[in-house]
C-alpha cells in the first residue's frame, strides 16, 4: 500500500541535496522566474557537499570512524515553457558518496527523477511594484535499485514522492522578495532486512516514511541579465525519531535542518541564450543531519523551438 507520497530534497545526513530548494533562479520549481512559450532552457550542473559534524538527534557531535563524509552530485536539470503561464521541469542527478576515515565504502549511481509543473495563475501591480502567486506540483521516483538503508553513504531514500507548494514574489524594480511553503509526501520503503528497531521492534521488510514541509525564503537583485540573492531554506520532517546513541542513521528518521546560502546567475551579453549559475550554502542548524557545506555551479541554455521567433535573454524568461 503506498502512503502519502516527498520531493528529494534529501537533507538526510550525507545525502546530497537535490539544490532544487537552494539553486539559483535558473528557472527552477521554486523561483519566480517562468520561461515563455516554447522555450527550453536545459543545462548541467555539478555540486559538492561535505560534513564532519553532525547532529544525533539535538547532540551536535563527531564521528571519527567516518571522518568527513562528501557528496558530489552531477545531474542534468531543463524547464519547458509550456505557455506564458505553465511551465514543466525535470532534474536527473547522479551521485557519489565518500567517507574519508572508517571501513565504510561509498555509493554512487543514478537517483530519482524529479517532475515539476508550475503554474502562475495571477500576476498584477501592486504599488510601485509587480506581485505573482504561483502554484507548483512535483512527483519524483527512484530510477535505479539503489540501497536507501545504508545512511549516511546512501545516495537516496529511494521513496516515491509527490508535493504541494505555494509561493509568492514581490519585484519593485529590480530587487525582489520570494517565499514558499512546501508539503511534501513519501511513500513506504522497503529494505533488504526483515526486521528493524525504530522506537520499537517492526518484523517486516517495509518502513513508514514520515511526511515533511519545506518553507524558502529568498530575496535580492534582479534583471534580465543578473540575479543575485540570498536564501534561507528550512525542512521539518512531520515525524520520525531520533537516531538512538553511537549508531547509524536509518530512513525514517527526523530530519530536520536549516540552511543559508547565496546565489547568482548571468546572462553572457555576446550569448544571450546562455547563463552560468553559481551558488553555495551551508547548514546552520539540524537534527539528525550533518552540517553540510554545499556549492555548486552549472550553465544553462535556452533553445526556441517556438516557429517564427528568436529567443533572447529578456524575452525567454519572464518574472
């Protein structure tokens, strides 16, 4: 039986983050910026992440049979401009995991598919600026039969998920304001063993995942040649149970954490079809997750495939 269906943002300990809560506005589910119609923006990204402090439960400690654990994540990210007002999104990412001290051994692979459709139902002058309400549903799956209980080198939670957003941005000029609100649904797992202790003993292969919420806020500059903002990202798992003393996290745990970052993109003047994005945060509070310091850069590329027009920079995405 499947459970409520969440989106990846795999804030779990080592895992890495899929960056669609925390990348720059590359036209991504959880920024302001829509694509027009029949333009695609597609692009790769890379990203390394790694921690060496950890909360256990609210215990902030270190563990030195793991050393520091990194995450690089390689992954291919596109939105297609549907129309002016709806536009679909995907992500593809490849992991690999690595402890520097211990006898455990990494991961890697293909994780999950995300799926995005987002939907800018209202947008009008408020004041001396513009307001924009948005409506944002994603699925993702596992692509490959990778191992989810092996924390904190797995490379996913291998869950089915779905999620509910809503976000709001303000833009007076070129400064700007976003803030969402994210429910998130998980499915169950299953893992290779045919019993596990949570709070209690379970004689059974399947684990019941916790739902989470997810809340973004971001602001900064923005043009149609520059976005430059800062963004505060918090993920609260709607239960779960704290790792229990000098052992490994397990899926289902609560994991919660809160991060900071920075963000910028860039429209090349002489290619105005192409941007380069770059970005960085880290975690400043948890519970049951690692302290990750994360960057991250990639570009992107926008192709009309619209019959009579030619992209440009301020014409292929809109805010």
């Amino acid at each position: 039986m499947m459970k409520k269906l969440t989106i990846k943002i795999a804030l779990a300990i080592g895992l890495p983050c899929m960056l669609l809560a925390n990348t720059a506005s590359a036209q991504t589910d959880i920024d302001a910026i829509m694509m027009e119609k029949n333009a695609f923006c597609v692009g790769p990204m890379y990203s390394y992440s790694s921690w060496k402090n950890y909360w256990e439960g609210t215990l902030k400690r270190e563990n030195l049979n793991l050393g520091k654990v990194s995450t690089q994540m390689y992954g291919l990210m596109g939105n297609y401009g549907l129309t002016r007002k709806i536009n679909f999104l995907f992500s593809v990412p490849y992991v690999k995991t690595k402890a520097s001290a211990g006898t455990l051994h990494g991961m890697k692979g293909v994780q999950d598919l995300s799926l995005f459709v987002k939907w800018r139902p209202f947008q009008e002058k408020w004041g001396n600026g513009k307001i924009s309400l948005f409506a944002i549903g994603g699925v993702s799956f596992p692509l490959t039969d990778y191992v989810a209980d092996f924390l904190p080198l797995s490379i996913g939670l291998h869950s089915k998920t779905a999620s509910a957003r809503i976000m709001a941005d303000y833009q007076q000029g070129n400064l700007f304001a976003t803030g969402s609100a994210t429910y998130v649904f998980r499915d169950n797992i299953e893992i290779d063993r045919s019993s596990y202790y949570t709070t209690e003993m379970h004689y059974s292969n399947e684990v019941e995942m916790p739902d989470g919420a997810n809340f973004n806020f971001r602001a900064g500059f923005r043009n149609h040649r520059l976005i430059a903002e800062a963004v505060v990202n918090n993920w609260t798992t709607l239960g779960g149970f704290d790792i229990t003393r000098n052992n490994m996290p397990f899926p289902s745990n609560k994991m919660n954490a809160t991060m900071v970052g920075i963000n910028v993109k860039y429209v090349i003047p002489s290619i105005p079809q192409l941007s380069i994005v770059a970005g960085g945060n880290t975690t400043v509070a948890g519970r049951n997750m690692g302290q990750a310091t994360n960057v991250y850069g990639s570009f992107f590329y926008v192709f009309d495939f619209s019959p009579k027009t030619k992209v440009s920079a301020k014409s292929a995405q809109t805010n």
